[in-house]
C-alpha cells in the first residue's frame, strides 16, 4: 500500500467517523433504560431475550472497538429481532434496536472500520441494515429521564 493511499484510507476512516461514534453514545443511553425496555426481556425464556443479548454484545463490540465480529452479531441480531412478538409492551425497544442495527450497518459499511478485508466483511452485513443508512434514536425515545 502506498503512502497516498494509506493517506485516503485514513481520510475515510476519520472524516465523519467520530459524528458516527458519537450516535452510538445517544444509543447505548437508552437501549438499557428501565423505562424503554420491559423487564421481562432480560428473563431467557422471553422471545425478545435474544435480541437483548445480541444488542448487548454489539455494545460491548463497539465501545471496545472490536468491529470484526460485527457483521455476523448483526446477523444474529436482526434474526432475534425478526422472530421477537410484536408486543405493545415492546414495541418502542425494538423500534430503537432496528434504528441503533441500522447506525451500526452505516458505521461499518461507510468508514474502514476491517482494513485489507473490508470487502469481505461488508458483504456478511445484511443489505436491509446497510440500506437503512445513518440513524439516530427516535425522537419520542431519545428524551428518556432516568439513570443514565
């Protein structure tokens, strides 16, 4: 690789990269609010506990800059939120989760976030999320008060 283009990779990777981190923080303040997720979520046996899961390991993805398991999280993710009941109770989570799945797809398809791989790993990213583009937390949800 060439120093001109180690140059543009590192324009890329910068430029807009730290407003997209940012959104994440919004996310992570909310996606674990007692006020936006029902209790019975956390409980293995609720049909919504493994899209709680797998949001919380991609949590714990980002905020370690850990992006190479991504992709197939995201997989795993947007399956568990697919097959999760549409429950009254949890309609406003998973509206966020489908939003924060979203920002997460636009962050890693849109930055050099896998290097010589990108290619590779963008391609186990499911099309919907990266079609989804640049999201942000719902506005009725982002004003939530509590213990943030």
């Amino acid at each position: 690789m060439t120093a001109e283009d180690k140059a543009a990779r590192l324009a890329r990777q910068n430029s807009g990269a730290r407003e997209a981190r940012l959104a994440f923080k919004d996310f992570h303040r909310v996606l674990n609010a007692r006020q936006l997720i029902p209790e019975q979520c956390y409980r293995p046996s609720h049909a919504s506990f493994q899209v709680v899961m797998w949001v919380n390991q991609i949590i714990g993805m980002i905020l370690s800059r850990n992006y190479y398991p991504l992709p197939t999280f995201l997989v795993h993710a947007s399956r568990a939120l697919e097959q999760a009941r549409d429950e009254a109770v949890s309609q406003s989570y998973r509206r966020v989760v489908r939003a924060y799945l979203g920002q997460v797809a636009y962050f890693l398809g849109t930055y050099d976030c896998f290097g010589d791989e990108a290619e590779a790993y963008r391609a186990r990213i499911p099309r919907e999320l990266l079609e989804m583009g640049q999201q942000a937390v719902p506005v009725d949800v982002g004003a939530i008060k509590g213990e943030f």
